[in-house]
C-alpha cells in the first residue's frame, strides 16, 4: 500500500472500533490550525484548510469512525464553509502580519467584540441556524436540529476568527458541546473523544485571547474593524 492509498483506504484499529486514517490526520490537521490559532500565526488557515479537505471526503462519505451510515451532511457542509473562510482569513492576517501585525508580533490583535457586531453576530446566528435546518431537513440529514447548530455555530466562529474576536473561542465552545454529543449518539466515540481533546485546546484559547487582548494596545483596532 502506497502512502497515498493509506492516507485515501487505511484505517486504524482502536479499542473496540476503527478510525479512517483521513479522519485522524484532518483532525490532527485541525487541531494544528486551533494552536497556530491561538498563538496568532498566519499558518493557522493553510493549514486548518488541509484538514477540512480531508474530513469533508470522510463526512460526506458516512464512513465515520467505521460505522457506515448516512452522511452528516451538516458536519460536510462547514468543511466547505471553513474552505471559504480559511481563504478570506488567510488573506486578511496576511495583509495585517504585513503592515505590522500586533504589538506582539503576531499576526493580529484580539478584541472584544463591539455591541453593534455582537449583535451581528447573534442575529446571523438565528438566520443561519434556521437556513441550515431547513436546508439540512430537506436533504435528509442525520440530525438536523443539532447538525445546524453545528453548521451556523462553526460559520461564526471561523468569521470571528478571521476578524480577531476574543469571542468565538466562545461559539467554539458551544458548537464542541453539540457536536460531541451528536457524535456520541450517532456512534461515533472514537471521533468523540477527539472532540473532547479539541475542546480543551478550544478553552486554552479562549484563556489566551482574552489575556492578549487585555495586555495589548492596538492604535490600529479602529482600521481592523472597518476592514
């Protein structure tokens, strides 16, 4: 078996069950993005995008964590989601590391949202799940109730990422929340539990940005949100 071949067909024995060896290193890939994430480094979305490639080819074929079901097409279509973004973020901390980044030497200053974009965020929040629920409910999904969830919470905060709110390691928190019980009722456990780890990474972030934010001045916050 080329390499190749393993990364596409191998599968990996794990207590009582198997993961793909796609599912493994898109998550592996996935958990890279989340440390380069917190740490505000540009290589944070060529690098997230690799892993959504691979997982949208597990999601979307339902053969997840050796169980063969339906596709949960809410988990596929916010790696498609995260594809789009990864490009937008990529190339806005490209741009802000390249006028100066941080007063750190990162890529971005995290902030606080405002009033205004919190709003935003929740009234995008409400249209989103409702569009995703109905689109979802009308292909067949799993579980549309949870999966839009899923799907809206992740479109939020991958855009809170990419504008540098402290909030959506918060989104993230709630999304993992759903998403892990999703997996656990859907059978997936081994898939599960690496949900669980990224959870705790998801936490360490959030602690991370909001201490960022506080220590840092940013003259440049005004120009950040307007861009």
């Amino acid at each position: 078996m080329t390499l190749i071949e393993w990364l596409l067909n191998g599968q990996l024995h794990v207590g009582g069950g198997t993961l793909s060896v796609r599912e493994v290193v898109g998550n592996l890939f996935g958990l890279a993005s989340a440390v380069l994430g917190m740490r505000r480094v540009v290589w944070a979305w060529p690098v997230g995008l690799v892993g959504n490639l691979l997982l949208f080819t597990v999601f979307v074929s339902g053969e997840l964590s050796g169980v063969t079901t339906e596709p949960l097409w809410g988990q596929a279509g916010r790696q498609l989601f995260f594809i789009a973004v990864a490009v937008y973020g990529w190339m806005r901390w490209t741009r802000l590391r390249a006028a100066g980044g941080s007063a750190d030497g990162r890529a971005i200053t995290p902030r606080w949202a405002t009033p205004r974009e919190r709003l935003m965020l929740v009234l995008l929040g409400i249209v989103g799940y409702a569009a995703a629920y109905l689109v979802l409910q009308s292909i067949g999904s799993w579980g549309p109730v949870t999966e839009a969830w899923i799907l809206a919470g992740s479109m939020l905060a991958t855009y809170g990422m990419a504008r540098g709110w402290v909030e959506f390691w918060l989104i993230w928190v709630l999304v993992d929340i759903v998403g892990v019980t999703t997996l656990i009722q859907a059978g997936y456990y081994p898939t599960a539990t690496m949900y669980l780890v990224y959870a705790a990474f998801v936490v360490v972030g959030f602690v991370t940005w909001w201490r960022a934010s506080a220590r840092l001045t940013a003259p440049d916050h005004a120009e950040e949100a307007m861009a």
